[in-house]
C-alpha cells in the first residue's frame, strides 16, 4: 500500500467527547469524503487507509473520523446514539471548507453515516463492510438504515462478509460493488490469488469512479 501523506489532524469536542479528524486534502478539492470507522477498529483500516491514499489526486478531501471513545482509549464502542452524538459534533468542520460533504464509514461507521445523512445534509453516502445483520441473525436486519439515506449511495461488500453477504441485500436506490472473496474487513483467503494491494485496489477504483459521478451529474 502507498504511504499515506496526512495533512494535519484536529480535535473537536462533541457531545460525546473529544473527536479527532485527520485530514487528506484532495488537489483542487470538489468534495469532502468524511468516513467514519467500525466498532472494531480504528482509522488504520485497510479499505480507510486506501482510500485516503488514492482519493486526493482525484479531487476529494478525504477526513477520517475517530469517534470520541477511540480517541479516549476505550476498547468498546457505545451505543449507536452515542455514536451519532459524536459523529453530528464533527459535522460543522467537515462542512468548513464550503464543499459538499460526503458522509460514509465502515461497519458502524456506515451506519451512522446512513442514519445521520437526511438531517446532516449530506451529499452522499459511502458504506463499507454495512453490517446488514450480526453473524448468523438475519433476522436483525439494519436494511431500514441504510435504505433510508435517500441521497446517492454507494455499499462496497465483502463476498464472504459474515455480517451480510451481497446476495443478501434488499432492492433499493444504492449500488452495491461486491470484493470477491472479502470478509468483513475485505481480507480474502490465499486461494482467491489476490493480493491485499490489488484488494484495496478494486475497492479504491470503485469509490473513485462513484465519486466522479457526484459532481459530473
């Protein structure tokens, strides 16, 4: 994977604590690519860092997202409203630069960018790894979520993601690009003969040409 060049971070307190965005400033920026991450994990995420990379020489700001439990060192995330709460503090400075803000994440990440996008006013949104279901409760579903966007939407899933496989997915006004073989953090076994960088790849390119067609529409 290329180096990633980070710009600068800041804090923000929010509602829920102190929020950190890291940002990745696009050449000759059209748009902000907000993204949040998962429950799990940390804006180290391989889909994230990717992302991050490749996005600015096309013309988005990319700002990864640390909700304020992340940044406190807590090991557990809290409840979604909690996560909301954070993510609408930060709002305000993903806005700032007066360019349309695309919402998105990973995994919880994803949700909150779905459940938040109608009242934040954002342009788009960008779900990676939507967690459809926990492993093995289908009846679960989150699909309410993410079909409530009612903005350009673009899921990127895991072929193998036990939190939703593609084919498991409901109708509705989203695209959804599938990585062959992925599990829920796009990892792929060794006899699918793709490398981790040609994974981020596909994932990257995807994103890219979503992206373009926000601001040539």
């Amino acid at each position: 994977m290329e180096p990633v060049t980070r710009n600068r971070m800041e804090m923000v307190e929010t509602g829920a604590g102190e929020a950190r965005i890291t940002w990745y400033p696009g050449k000759r920026a059209r748009l902000v690519l907000a993204l949040g991450h998962g429950a799990g994990g940390g804006i180290d995420a391989r889909d994230l860092r990717g992302i991050a990379a490749a996005l600015p020489a096309d013309g988005v700001t990319v700002a990864l997202v640390e909700q304020p439990w992340r940044v406190a060192g807590k090991k557990l995330a809290p409840a979604p409203k909690t996560l909301d709460v954070g993510w609408r503090g930060v709002w305000p400075l993903l806005a700032k630069p007066g360019l349309p803000v695309v919402a998105g994440g990973r995994s919880a990440g994803a949700r909150v960018a779905c459940r938040t996008a109608g009242e934040l006013g954002a342009t788009a949104v960008l779900a990676l790894s939507f967690p459809l279901h926990p492993p093995g409760r289908p009846e679960k579903s989150r699909a309410a979520e993410l079909l409530s966007t009612r903005v350009p939407t673009l899921v990127v899933q895991g072929g193998n993601d036990p939190f939703g496989k593609p084919a498991e997915f409901p109708e509705g006004e989203y695209e959804l690009v599938e990585v062959p073989y992925g599990d829920h953090g796009f990892a792929v076994p060794q006899r699918a003969g793709t490398s981790e960088a040609e994974v981020v790849s596909s994932i990257t390119d995807a994103v890219r040409t979503w992206a373009r067609g926000l601001w040539e529409c």
